[in-house]
C-alpha cells in the first residue's frame, strides 16, 4: 500500500493564507504540521493512498468521492487547517492535485483531485504527535482494485465510510460507460408491435400464405431491427401461435405506455388489388372516442376516495371537471395527429421498397386502433390474395427490405416535435 504524509512547508503555507485557511503568521502553533514520509513496507500497493490534513482540534467532518472528474471532497467546519504540497506537477499515488476555501460562513472544503475512479476506504481523526493538535487522515482506493478483487473472490473490503458523518455513506463512482450502454440506460419510448390473428383464427389464406404466420415472421424481423438501433423498448402481443382478444392487444398497450402502437396484417380481396395499406383510425370514430374518453377520464378522477375525502367545494369541482375535460380532448386530438403523422411517414418511406395502393392513406375503425392513450396505426402488408404479394409476404429478402423501411419511418416519427409532446 503506498502511504505518504503531505506536509505544508513553505508555499503550502502560503497557500493556505490565501485561501483563508489559516493565518501563515500563527500556522506553526496552532496546527501540527506532520513530516513528508514514505512507508517502504506498503508502497508497493499503487491503488491506495493516504491523504493527511493538519487540524486545530479535532472536528466532526463530512467526505465523499465524486467523478466526472475523479475528486474526493472533504466538509469540514470553520476550523484553521494546515494543507500539504505537492512538488511539481506529477501526482503523488492517486493524488493529482488539491484546493480548498471556504465554502460557506461556517464551512470549509478541500477537493482532492484524483487520478481516476475512487472510494473513501478510510477516513479518521488522529491525535496529533504532540498530543495537542489533530490530524484527519483519509484513505483512498481505486475502484477498478475492489472490482478486480471482487471478481477474484478475494477478501472483503473495508467499505467506505465517513467520521462524524452520521448515516452517511459516500456514494460510489461508476467507471466511464461506453457510448452503447448510455444508450442502453437512456429513455427509450415503448413501441408496440401487434401481429393480427394467432391460435385458432388463422386470418386470411391464400396462395400458400396464411396471414397469421407471415405477420408473425415480419413482426420479429421489424422488432429485432427496432431493439438493434437501441433507441427503443419493443413489445409484442404475440411471439407465438397464440391468439390474443383484440382488446387485451390494446389493454397490452395501453398497460406499456406505449409511444407507438403498430398492428401488422395482410389483406384479402376478391378483385385483383395488391399492394400495401396504412390505416389510421377514422375521423368520426376519433370524434366518439374524444367524448367517451373525456367522460371516462373525468369520472376515473372525480369518483377518487382521496379527491372525495378532501370534500371540495362544488365550485371546485367543476372548475376540476373543465380542467380534466380540456386535457382528455387536446390528449385524443394529440394523438389523432400524431397518428396520421406516422402513417405519412410509413408510406413514404414503404413506397420505395414495396408496391401500395393507389390510395395508401386509408381510415377505419378497427379496434385495435380506438384508444386515447397513444397514437397506432394498422398496416396491411400486402394481399394474400394477389401471386405475387403472397410471393413477397413468403419472401424473407422482401421482408427484411420493408421492415427496414418501417423502421426509418419510426426514425423520421420520433425525430419530429409533435411526437414528443405530453400525452
């Protein structure tokens, strides 16, 4: 372990009076000044080291480590204190460089800056030599040691604590993360995948497509796409040949907060028509759902026990209602538009990469589409119907082409304002 003793001599001294630490004229008998020394028999251990301040008496102090950068920070009360040197600009053990002043009327603050990731292992007030004056000693250890010996199933070590610091713990530093794990533990907005049918409803059937299957097989390749770009938390309805009722799919998103619900389906049409479809819910059936949704919303909140238990005023009462009735309409306008505003992004950039009616655009009222709490489209892949459709809806080539386009539609969606706006 490498244990040295940081002496003020001189301009460390000088130092101090600057910073108000202790009057330079009346250093040397008020606070003991301990000698620079060198344990030979633990310097050999480069991940600890130990920090020694001079003190007046001896205090109750606070100390914890930070990073971003690497410091561990000292609270003392107003107490004079004698402060060691560094000589040249190379650190000494885990010590880089040091500072301290006065944080407040009744607070003093040394930061020690450290070469990388630390914990406070030791931290303790000691008599000084001459029996008067005190000394705060304080041991430090690197992170990456106690992760290493942790691994190794090594001995258990002293967990860091602070003197005076009543229940206090100083909190520990994480080493740096890479760019893939910020990612990882960044906000991801809840996308909901709801491949139609499943179980015993094997949807529509033909040349040799059978709808619940191909959806099934385009869902988890356009899935796995959005997990990949790591920007998003995906969930599907169905991961097997399983049916799931059409109002536990919504009740499913609805329980996700779910920013995006997208249900996949393939058509079916006794005429020659082929190509895909984007479905968004219908303007009337939008309308009905505002006034159902305001009046479910008002009554959830005013049939609250604790709203009834404070016993407002009548007046109040109304004045909540009109409040709660004006939010739950912006909300399903909100995601009404929000709603056409991806299934205009689906279809640009679907175009490029698959066939569509000649009216992609379309409105209906499927269920999975009447809900007030996010936006969702439905999007009929292609016709089962049509040879070559059936053909592409088979094909895992086209498969991975069109779910790449969706994907950059769910991009280009989330990189738009209306998107982000409170739900």
């Amino acid at each position: 372990m490498m244990s040295y003793w940081l002496a003020p001599t001189g301009r460390a001294c000088a130092f101090a009076a600057v910073f108000g630490l202790l009057p330079a004229a009346t250093a040397a008998a008020q606070v003991e000044t301990p000698a620079v020394t060198l344990d030979a028999a633990v310097k050999s251990d480069p991940t600890r080291t130990r920090f020694v301040i001079g003190l007046e008496k001896a205090v109750q102090f606070q100390v914890f480590s930070l990073s971003n950068p690497n410091r561990v920070v000292i609270e003392l009360p107003d107490v004079k204190v004698s402060l060691p040197t560094l000589a040249g600009d190379k650190p000494v053990g885990l010590v880089k460089s040091f500072r301290g002043g006065q944080a407040a009327a009744d607070k003093m603050r040394v930061v020690i800056d450290v070469t990388e990731p630390v914990i406070v292992a030791k931290s303790e007030v000691e008599k000084g030599a001459n029996g008067k004056a005190a000394r705060l000693a304080i041991e430090i250890v690197t992170v990456a040691s106690l992760e290493k010996a942790k691994q190794a199933g090594g001995k258990k070590q002293t967990p860091p604590f602070a003197l005076g610091a009543v229940g206090m713990q100083p909190p520990t530093p994480q080493l740096a993360l890479s760019p893939k794990k910020k990612a990882e533990r960044a906000f991801k907005p809840t996308i909901v995948i709801d491949p139609g049918h499943g179980g015993h409803d094997s949807g529509a059937i033909k040349h040799g497509a059978v709808e619940k299957e191909v959806v099934l097989a385009f869902s988890k390749i356009l899935r796995d796409k959005l997990v990949a770009t790591g920007r998003y938390k995906v969930i599907m309805t169905r991961d097997d040949d399983t049916f799931v009722d059409l109002d536990e799919r919504v009740a499913i998103g609805e329980r996700s907060n779910a920013a995006l619900f997208i249900a996949v389906h393939a058509d079916y049409a006794q005429s020659k028509a082929r190509g895909a479809t984007i479905f968004s819910l219908r303007d009337g059936v939008a309308d009905n759902l505002k006034r159902s949704a305001k009046g479910e919303l008002v009554k959830r909140v005013m049939t609250n026990p604790l709203l009834n238990q404070a016993k407002p005023a009548e007046s109040d009462k109304q004045a909540v209602m009109g409040i709660l009735e004006d939010l739950a309409k912006q909300e399903v306008e909100a995601n009404k538009d929000r709603s056409k505003l991806f299934a205009g992004a689906v279809i640009e950039n679907m175009s490029d990469k698959t066939d569509m009616r000649a009216s992609p655009d379309q409105q209906a009222a499927f269920r999975v589409l009447m809900t007030a709490q996010f936006p969702s489209v439905l999007i009929e892949l292609a016709y089962v119907t049509n040879k070559q459709d059936a053909a592409n809806l088979k094909s895992d080539e086209w498969r991975q082409e069109v779910s790449g386009s969706i994907v950059t539609a769910v991009e280009n969606y989330f990189s738009n304002k209306l998107a982000h706006l409170p739900m």
